[in-house]
C-alpha cells in the first residue's frame, strides 16, 4: 500500500530559484527508498517539504492519506509530524544533555532542558527510550552528554530519537555525509534493519551512489529539481 505520494510537487524560493519542478513519485509501506543527485539537485528540499518544515509552492503531498499541504490547524499537523522522524546531516543534538535526555525529547516534545530538571517523562517512557538507545548499541553511553560522543554515536542518538516517535516513516537528509566510511556502514545498516524488522518506511537522501545501490529496494534519481530516474538499483545504468 502506498504511504506516500507526491503529485506534481514544485517548489520555488523567493522569485528566481526553482528547487523542485513537477515531482511525481510514490513510496509504498516498509520501502526503503534512496533520493539520489549532485548537491543543489533538490534532495533536501523534497525530504523538507513533507514534514512541512519547508512549504512547497504547489502540488499534493499525500501522507497516510492526508494533504500535508492542506493542513491548516497547528494540532493536526503536529499530529502528523509524530509519524515522521526526521534525522539531519548534522544530528542536531542539544549536545550539552545526555543521549537519554536527547532522545526523551523526540518523544515528549517539551523544551529538554525542562525534561531532565523537572523528570517530566513516566516510568514507561523512560523505558522504552533506553530500550530504544540500547537497540542501537549506545548501552554504555546513555547518560553520557552528546558532545562527548563521535559523530556516529551521534547519528545513532538522532535516530533514536526519531524511532521514540514511533513514526510511519523515517526521513534521512544526508545521514552520513558527516561520517567515515565504517560509521556510515553501522548507520546505513541500522536504517536497514529499522525498515525490515519494524517495516518503518525509510527515505534517505545520498549524494554516494555505491551506497544506494547496496542498500534501497528503489532509487529515485533528482537533478536540477527533476525526478530523472525512479526504479530499482538493478536497472540503474551507466546512461542513468
Ligand atoms: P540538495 O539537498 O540536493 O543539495 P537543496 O534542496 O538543498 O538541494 O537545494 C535545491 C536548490 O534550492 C539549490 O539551488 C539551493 O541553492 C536552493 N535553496 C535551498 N534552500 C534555499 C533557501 N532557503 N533559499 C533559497 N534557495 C534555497
Ligand atoms: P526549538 O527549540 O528551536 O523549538 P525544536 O526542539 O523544536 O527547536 O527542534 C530542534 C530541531 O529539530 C530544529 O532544527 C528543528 O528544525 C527540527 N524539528 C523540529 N520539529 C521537527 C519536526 N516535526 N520534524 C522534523 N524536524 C523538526
């Protein structure tokens, strides 16, 4: 079944720069899908847009069977935004809180400082976020502050914090253009595995096409703000 769907999505910034143009794709549910092309193709811009952390200028962006782009009421696309997690390039950790603190975050939503002073957070779900933390082998760092980590101890904070969302769909905006090659196969493998073993929809976007192609059940190729090849990594070619 399809869980996301983009019909003739564009999106302009300011007068001039196009960044998205006419964009039609579909991912179905417990796809794990890689967003592929030069920098300046688009690639964030088009992750952005779903969650409406960028507006599109025009189009339907369908998700779980809502207009994102038609959600008006501050409650209802909050309600929306907790299906999808969202994971940066550049983690965007309060990096002086611990991992635990970090990831309660992305469930609770509270200003984070306020959850550490205050223990604003359950029993519950203090569990299910170091249940969580240790699924992505941080056990020894769960009250560590996030600035004493690497960087792709960082990425596994990022996506444990995304996953207390207990979200449909995980958006992944260059998740390991910050990375060395082994931390960038640790992450790509968790991303994997979070799309096999809890068939959580995953969009990532990567500028490293060795990568996508060991890793997507599809590819979908941007450039110049145009879907230019939408299929399996097997019929990619060198025409492609
Ligand atoms: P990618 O993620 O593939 O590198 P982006 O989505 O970041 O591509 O950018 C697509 C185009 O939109 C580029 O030309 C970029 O310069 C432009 N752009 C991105 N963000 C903004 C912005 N906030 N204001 C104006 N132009 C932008
Ligand atoms: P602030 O303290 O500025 O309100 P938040 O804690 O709300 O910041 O957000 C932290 C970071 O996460 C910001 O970079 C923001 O762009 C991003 N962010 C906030 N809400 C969402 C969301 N629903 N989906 C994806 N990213 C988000």
């Amino acid at each position: 079944t399809t869980l996301l769907q983009f019909k003739n999505v564009s999106k302009q910034y300011g007068n001039s720069t196009v960044a998205l143009s006419d964009v039609n794709f579909s991912v179905n549910e417990g796809e794990l899908v890689s967003i592929i092309g030069p920098s300046g193709a688009g690639k964030s811009t088009l992750l952005r847009c779903i969650n409406r952390l960028i507006d599109a200028t025009s189009g339907e962006i369908i998700f779980d069977g809502a207009d994102m782009l038609k959600i008006n009421k501050k409650h209802d696309l909050r309600a929306l935004r907790t299906k999808i997690g969202m994971i940066f390039q550049n983690y965007n950790l309060v990096e002086r809180l611990s991992v635990f603190e970090n990831v309660l975050h992305g469930r609770l939503g509270y200003k984070s400082a306020l959850v550490g002073a205050l223990g604003l957070y359950n029993e519950n779900e203090k569990k299910q976020a170091i249940k969580i933390i240790q699924s992505l082998g941080l056990n020894e760092q769960v009250y560590k502050r996030c600035d004493q980590l690497s960087g792709g101890q960082k990425q596994r904070v990022g996506i444990a914090r995304a996953l207390v969302q207990e979200p449909r769909v995980l958006l992944a905006d260059e998740p390991i253009a910050s990375l060395d090659p082994n931390s960038s196969k640790v992450i790509m493998d968790h991303l994997k595995n979070i799309c096999t073993t809890l068939g959580i929809t995953v969009l990532v976007n990567l500028h490293q096409l060795d990568v996508a192609l060991n890793y997507s059940d599809r590819i979908i190729g941007i450039s110049g703000g145009r879907v230019v090849y939408d299929g399996l990594p097997a019929n990619l070619t060198d025409e492609d």
